[in-house]
C-alpha cells in the first residue's frame, strides 16, 4: 500500500493528544501512532503480521489481546 500520515496535520494531532511514536528511518514518515490512555490505540504503518508466528505473535497482536482481556474482565467485574 501507499497510504502514510499526513505531516501537514502532524501538529494538530500532537495538539489534541496523540502521540507519534515511531518514525521511518528517515525520519521523515510517521511510522506509529499512540493514544495515551486509551486502552489499547496503536496504529501502526508496517505489517507486524509479517512478524508473527503460530506460537510468537509480533507484541503488538499479543498486546491487543492482553487489552481485550482486561476490558472484558473490567466490564465483567
């Protein structure tokens, strides 16, 4: 794909609480996006599923079910 973060409106995220966590080499593509607090937003612009394995998930898969876990034990509570 081609899709990539528009650095134009890089401030205006940053402004509203979004944090740019990762970035190319370069320097110069937004790579990973976080929300602090939220509990689990991480946008990523590589393929982590290229990775992964059956039995070694990449982190942020094995991240995304630990979250998922915890919000169903929250909401089960």
């Amino acid at each position: 794909h081609r899709y990539e973060f528009n650095n134009d409106f890089r401030a205006e995220f940053e402004s509203r609480g979004m944090h740019l966590t990762g970035q190319s080499p370069d320097g110069k593509l937004v790579e990973i996006v976080e929300i602090p607090g939220h509990p689990f937003f991480v946008a990523v612009q590589f393929h982590p599923e290229f990775k992964s394995r059956p039995n070694a998930p990449h982190p942020l898969f094995s991240g995304l079910v630990t979250a998922a876990r915890q919000r169903v034990t929250d909401c089960t509570e």
